[in-house]
C-alpha cells in the first residue's frame, strides 16, 4: 500500500476528527469570510468524494433512498425543497419519533448520514450543491442507494 494513503486514511474511514452526526437535518455553515471584495463561504472543511450541482423542477420528488456507505450535504443555491429522513427499521409515519421533517431554503445546508431514509420534494424549480463522501460518478451512486 503506498504509504501516503494509508497515513491518510481510507476512503471507507472518516478522519479521527470528523464527527459525522448519525442523524440529519440543518448545518451550521463554517464562518464566513467578508471584505470589500466579497464574501467567501466554505461548506465543507473536510475531504469529501464528490461535489455535483443539482435542479430540480417544482412538485418533483428526489432520492426516496438511502446509502449503504455514502453521505451528503445539501446545500440550497435557490429555490427550496421539503426534506424528509427516517430510520430504515421505519416506514415514514407521522408516529415515527426517529424522523425529520425539514423545509430547506436558499442558503441553508442539510446533512444526510449513512443508512437513514431520505426523500426530498421540491416546492419551486431548486439549484442545490451536493458533497458527498463517496465518488458520485453513475454507477458508483448507483451500488450504494437501497431505493425505497
């Protein structure tokens, strides 16, 4: 194994000092840098395996899902999205103490752990940033969702 990457860590293990939460819903974006040229918004300050962005038309439902092995942050660039999570030993029920129910807007950030359900419908025409752990090529994405 080259020595560099196994100092590094395995792409299947997270840094000692990443505290990934084992359930979802809003991040607190890092602070933000301002000046007279701008402003600069980091949303993630750890390594990650694939950014996308995504759009999503009004009334359409996303994801219906889980990741055996993957996360994700989801950022709203515009628009906004209903997001919902539960546990996978669930059905999604208004008597599931173990999900959430969120309504995610421009400039807000949720996170979706490995193994919980998730689904996402969109209110308006919605532009989104995805950071996942894992490489989100196709047929990568595609070996980790368990579809609902």
């Amino acid at each position: 194994m080259d020595p560099s990457r196994e100092a590094a860590g395995s792409r299947d293990s997270e840094p000692a000092s990443l505290a990934l939460p084992t359930v979802g819903g809003f991040v607190q974006l890092p602070q933000s840098w301002d000046s007279s040229a701008g402003k600069i918004q980091n949303l993630v300050e750890h390594a990650c395996g694939g950014v996308g962005v995504l759009q999503s038309a009004a009334l359409e439902v996303r994801a219906n899902h889980s990741h055996k092995q993957d996360w994700h942050y989801l950022y709203c660039i515009s628009g906004s999205f209903e997001y919902r999570e539960w546990s996978l030993d669930h059905q999604y029920a208004l008597q599931d103490k173990d999900r959430i129910e969120l309504r995610v807007r421009a400039g807000q950030m949720i996170f979706t752990p490995p193994m919980r359900n998730h689904e996402l419908r969109f209110i308006e025409h919605t532009v989104m940033i995805s950071i996942s752990k894992l490489s989100r090529t196709h047929a990568e994405h595609e070996t980790d969702v368990v579809r609902l």
